[in-house]
C-alpha cells in the first residue's frame, strides 16, 4: 500500500465523517468502499493528526463505538 493512498483514503473516510457526522466502523467501510486495511491505515493517519476520536455509546446495554471528527 503506497503511502500516497493511505492520504487519499485518509480523504475519503475525512468526507464520509465529514457529510455523515459519527459512524460505526461498518458504515464508513460500506460508505467509503474501503477494505480493511485501507480503512484502518487512513483512520491511523487521521488520528495521527487529531482530526478523529472514537466515542462509545450504550445502546440497549450494548456498547456501540463510533468515528467522530474532532472539533
């Protein structure tokens, strides 16, 4: 994976987060098209720079984790 991707996919998850406001991490692969790899290499990239958090949240007595932009 060049590193030049790993920024644009970086990009990609920025936008969906950006448009949709939290998501799981199931909906950003789905909305980003991103496998696996992609996904978690641009969410290391993103939080390398401070621009995303994860926030966990009780459902139904169910912890839900998702991927927030930071203010």
């Amino acid at each position: 994976m060049e590193i030049n991707n790993i920024g644009n996919n970086a990009g990609l998850v920025w936008n969906a987060l950006n448009t949709n406001g939290k998501m799981t991490e199931t909906k950003l692969k789905k909305e980003t098209g991103l496998a696996s790899a992609e996904f978690f290499a641009a969410l290391g990239w993103l939080a390398r720079e401070g621009k995303v958090a994860t926030v966990v949240e009780t459902r139904c007595g169910k912890d839900c984790e998702y991927y927030t932009l930071n203010a």
